[in-house]
C-alpha cells in the first residue's frame, strides 16, 4: 500500500502523519504542494519523480503554511486528481469549503448551527452600521488562520478610517461580534465523524485571542453531551476526515467560530495524550483496505 503524504516537510504534524503511515505500510512519501509537476498533453501529475496517481491514496495534512487565494489554486489540482480516482483524504471540496471563511460560515448557518452575529458585505456603510449595531467587532480575512490579518474595529470615530483601510486588503468585509468568551475556547475534534476528544484553548491575557501563535496555552477540558452533539453537526455540514471545531462559550451560549480545513495534532496531544496521527494513519489504511474488499 502506497500512501502519499501532503504536509510540510520539517513540521511536526506533517512528519508525524508521515512516521505512522510508514509505520502501518512500510511506505514513507511526504512532499509540498510546490513540489508537484503537471506535465505533458495528458496532465500527468508528478511529485519527486513519482506518478501521484499510481498511489492508492494522498492524506492532505497541510496543503500551505497561511491561507490565501494560492491554497484554492492549489486545491484544484488535488481536485483534478480525485476526478481521475485518486482518493484523497479529505475530499478537496471538503477542504475548500472549511478553508475559505465564508464558504464554511454560509455552510454552519445553513445547518442552523449557532454563531456570534456575523455580516458579510462590500458596503462600508452597511459594515459601519453593523459597527454600530454591535458595538466590537472582530474583522476577518476570508483566508487565515491563528487570527493572522484579524482586527478588532470598535464604534466611534475612527470605525469607518479602519473599515475602509481593512476593506483595502479584503473587499469582502466579514464582520463579526466580538463576543465574550472569558479568555479560552474549546477545540472538539473528529475523525470520520467520530468524536476524538476536545481541549481547552486558554488565552494570554495580554491577546484578545486564545490562539497558541498568540501565547496562548492548552488544557484538558471535559465536554457535555450537548456540546459534542453540536460540533458534531458543524463538522458534518463540512464533510472532512478529519478535523477541529472551535467552539466558544458565552454567556448567550455556545458558538461555533468555525471548522478547521486541516485539523490539529498539538491540542489532542498536549491536552489529553492522544496520538491523533496515528489514529488518522489506521482511520485511512483502513479505509483502503475496505475498497479492495
């Protein structure tokens, strides 16, 4: 069996996934998306050398380091190599959908799944209305992750200088509540739609987010039923293998902020000691043998 790996070369996570697959196939093929070739009148698709449609199947661990327009580029060559029977875990359109902001917020309110008040606009004067309405809010770039290119804009004076200088970089203004959140919020994650685990992501105090980039720190943390019941329906109205809910905790409720494209290994790991990569490795040489059955 023969599986390729999508990751970061050097990153943790990536060699992690590549390390189990190995360990289950004897097999170790971890490459970078910059690494793929397409070439010739029938687009054959190479990495190293290596054919990627004479393996049985590519994990997609980290397709980019930050989100951007690049990764959507990206995702279609991926996305080409599904249509010609490449399994691909997740499905390219799965990841799509989780890695552009708006496309995975529309998907969480078409499955009524909760979240802070959002309004998604090119109109700076309907943005500087919905400023005033909610009071702070939390700007964010369609494509990024760990908070990078996020801006707090509260009302007053200044709010339309900051909308017009935010909207100069994203056109498409994504506004949301900031809500409170009490310094932390909680990772739910799941492989196959089966729930793994959650953790506590626990802020420094000196950021208005909880993220690791940001000093923040993870914790063990015990969800009730309900609360896995509601990441597991913002999971599926996304379709990955696997991957993270981030859910917040206010005084209104619970929130999803979002589906993560890719899913982390770190809070799992650090929070409740459980190998993700490994279980990720055997959910898809599983998988596989399941089809050649």
């Amino acid at each position: 069996m023969k599986i390729g790996i999508i990751g970061t070369l050097g990153k943790w996570s990536s060699e992690q996934l590549a390390d189990e697959i190995q360990r289950l196939t004897g097999h170790r093929f971890l490459v970078g998306m910059d690494e793929i070739v397409i070439s010739g009148a029938n687009g054959r698709v190479t990495a190293r050398g290596v054919d990627l449609l004479e393996l049985d199947a590519l994990v997609v661990k980290k397709i980019s380091e930050q989100y951007s327009h690049n990764l959507m580029d990206r995702l279609e060559i991926l996305r080409s190599l599904e249509r010609r029977g490449l399994r691909i875990f997740s499905s390219p359109d799965a990841i799509a959908t989780a890695a552009n902001r708006l496309s995975c917020t529309l998907a969480l309110m078409e499955a009524g799944i909760p979240m802070p008040r959002t309004v998604i606009t090119e109109s700076l004067e309907y943005a500087a209305f919905a400023v005033s309405t909610f009071k702070r809010v939390v700007a964010k770039p369609l494509f990024s992750t760990k908070a990078r290119g996020m801006q707090i804009i509260e009302e007053g004076p200044f709010a339309m200088d900051q909308l017009t200088e935010f909207a100069s970089r994203n056109p498409i203004l994504y506004l949301q509540e900031k809500v409170e959140i009490h310094g932390r919020d909680y990772g739910f994650a799941f492989l196959g739609g089966k729930f793994l685990g959650a953790y506590a992501r626990v802020g420094n105090p000196q950021s208005w987010n909880t993220t690791i980039l940001s000093g923040g720190k993870y914790e063990p943390y015990e969800p009730s039923e309900e609360y896995i019941e509601l990441a597991r329906r913002a999971q599926a109205a996304v379709g990955l293998d696997f991957t993270g809910v981030d859910i917040a905790l206010t005084d209104a409720g619970p929130v999803v902020f979002e589906v993560s494209a890719f899913g982390g290994f770190s809070g799992l790991s650090q929070a409740n000691q459980i190998n993700a990569a490994r279980l990720f490795a055997e959910y898809v040489v599983q998988k596989i043998e399941e089809t050649r059955r």
